[in-house]
C-alpha cells in the first residue's frame, strides 16, 4: 500500500543561532529562543540550529507539519565551528 507524500515547503530556511546556547533546553526553551533571538515563528517549518558551549552538541529544531520535532548530534571527537 502507497501512502501519500506530504508536500514539502521548498522555501526551508536553515537558522543557526549564534553564540552559544544552553542545551538543557526542551522543545518549549529553544521554542522561545526562536522567536525572541532570532525573532521568527518555530511552527513555520524553518529549520532551527543551535551549538552548545563546548561545541560538541548542537540541537536542530523543525516543525513538520504535525508537531516540533527536536535532534540532537554529539560528537564523540572534534567540535562544530
């Protein structure tokens, strides 16, 4: 059975945050974030990135169409720039 595709915005912007951001922050903290630092709205399917302090974890925030979806990447070596 072939289920329908959602249709994809193809105007996606990718936001990165600059600074440092403090990632004990949920979906409701990094929500707030993006529409006070970066003055957007987290629910217009935006993509939303966020690096911590020592650069090894960065937070990507995305709203896709049914709710906010939040992914976090580690690395293990090395940091994001």
């Amino acid at each position: 059975m072939d289920l329908p595709l959602k249709r994809q915005n193809t105007a996606t912007r990718i936001w990165i945050a600059a600074g440092v951001t403090d990632m004990r922050r949920g979906f409701q903290g990094l929500a707030a974030q993006v529409q006070t630092a970066l003055e957007q709205h987290p629910y217009s399917g935006h993509v939303f990135v966020f690096r911590g302090r020592r650069g090894d974890m960065v937070k990507v925030l995305w709203f896709d169409g049914d709710g906010l979806c939040l992914f976090q990447k580690r690395l293990e070596r090395g940091r994001f720039i």
